[in-house]
C-alpha cells in the first residue's frame, strides 16, 4: 500500500520533475533523480514519465516506489 500523498510547496510554476524530486526529498540528487526516470521507476498522476525535463502544475501527483508528493503553490 501507497504512503499518504504529501504535499511539496514550490515557489514558482511550472516546476521541472528533475527538480522537484530533489524537492520532494524522492531523490538524493540530479544523478540519482536522473537514474530513477530512466528506470522508469517515476510516475505523474499514475503515469510513467521517462522525461526528466517534464513540466510540472500544481496538482500534479509524483511517485517513487511507495512515496509520494503533490506539488502544491506556495503561499
């Protein structure tokens, strides 16, 4: 079973998924966020997402494994 969806306040939209998983805390760092999409090991809104330059909205639901994160607008 999934983890609860957590939500990762950005400053700025649209947010590309190659920052956001080092945001979300889902990926150490760019090389490893880099190493997890091409294992299509990524997910956006239960698809798998092979791009790492992917544009993110708010809304939008990330996963890796069992984590996952919401981006959400920062207020």
């Amino acid at each position: 079973m999934s983890e609860p969806v957590r939500d990762v306040p950005i400053t700025g939209e649209p947010i590309r998924l190659g920052q956001f998983l080092k945001l979300a805390g889902l990926a150490e760092d760019g090389a490893h966020a880099k190493d997890l999409i091409e294992a299509e090991e990524v997910t956006v809104n239960g698809e798998v997402e092979t791009r790492r330059g992917r544009q993110l909205s708010a809304g939008d639901v990330v996963t890796v494994g069992r984590e996952r994160g919401r981006v959400s607008l920062a207020h």
